[in-house]
C-alpha cells in the first residue's frame, strides 16, 4: 500500500515553497502568461493608486514612516503618516512637517517651533524633534539657518501608530524584505481563480 500511493503522488507533504515551484512547473504557457499578466495589473493598481494619492494630497510621498524616536511622545518609532501639502495653506508655528534636506536621502518628521516672515511675504522656518534637545540648524544643509516652503515634503494629518514597522524590519533586514517579496510574487503567480 505504501509503495501505491508514493506512486500516485501521496507520500510525505513538502513545505508550501516546494508546493509553489510545483504548481508553476505544472502550468501550461497561457496559464503563466495569464498569472504574469494578473501580477503586473496588481502592481499597476498599487502604483496609479500611489499616484492618485500624490495628486489629491499635493505631497510628493503622501504617506511616511517615522524611522526614529525624535518625535516622541507625538509619534512614535514606527508610526505610519499621512500627509499633505496644499501651497495656499500658510505654515504655522506647531504645525509637524516632513521636509528634505540637501545632501540627505530621508525625509526628517519635526515640528515648526519658529517663523520668520520677509517684507515681500516669504515664509522661512525653523523644526525641532519634540525629543530632541536643540533646533534642527545642525541637520540643515551648511549655512542654511531656516527652512522654506520649497522644503517640505508635506504636513502631518493623521497616523495609524506602529503600522510602519514592517517597513523597518524590511530595511533592517533586506534578506528578510527579498524573501517576503519573492514569496508573494509567487503566490501571486500560483494563485488561480476559482
């Protein structure tokens, strides 16, 4: 009895990885076709719906993940952002912003705590972290004192706490990130309508 049923496929179950590569070997050409073409709609949707999100929130990256605990007790390590950045809307004085900095690739989350407005109406501001001892002069570019609007990124308008610490994890752990993309890239490959 045994023997029969290794015969017939029945033997000992392999991991879910091994049933995967199995069920792509098992495909016919138009049934892989079809399961690539599902993968790049899945992946076109995400990034029309990333685009959509640019144009109705004004920002650039309307979603963000605070990466560290300089904001604490306001936003803590992990927390997941949603922002945006309308230019009619004056930046004020406790407002949270994310802006960039020439010469660093990561956006900083802190708080407007200063305003210096010019004759001719333009805005310049300095943020400090809310954790942070100091102004953030010694994170800006060389000899620059104060932000401006051309600066930000975007505003602060809601959180969901921690939801972005997989995001951390995946960029602490790029092998981990690499696995858990091809995993679902597979199974987005394998998975069959029924």
């Amino acid at each position: 009895r045994l023997v029969a049923s290794r015969r017939r496929g029945c033997g000992p179950s392999r991991g879910p990885a091994m049933d995967i590569f199995g069920d792509l070997r098992r495909m016919n050409k138009r049934q892989l076709y079809y399961q690539v073409l599902n993968f790049a709609m899945i992946v076109s949707s995400a990034l029309m719906i990333w685009k959509g999100l640019i144009v109705i929130t004004g920002s650039e990256s309307p979603i963000v993940v605070v990466l560290s605990g300089s904001m604490e007790p306001a936003f803590h390590r992990g927390d997941l952002l949603f922002l945006t950045n309308f230019h009619d809307d004056p930046i004020r004085a406790g407002e949270i912003v994310v802006f960039k900095v020439e010469g660093r690739d990561i956006p900083i989350v802190h708080r407007v705590i200063k305003i210096h407005e010019k004759e001719n109406g333009n805005i310049k501001f300095l943020t400090k972290g809310d954790n942070n001892e100091v102004d953030d002069r010694g994170l800006y570019k060389e000899g620059q004192n104060w932000l401006e609007k051309k600066d930000v990124v975007g505003r602060a308008r809601g959180f969901l706490p921690y939801v972005g610490m997989v995001t951390i994890i995946m960029n602490d752990y790029p092998k981990f990130k690499y696995a858990l993309l091809a995993v679902m890239g597979a199974y987005v490959l394998v998975k069959r309508e029924s």
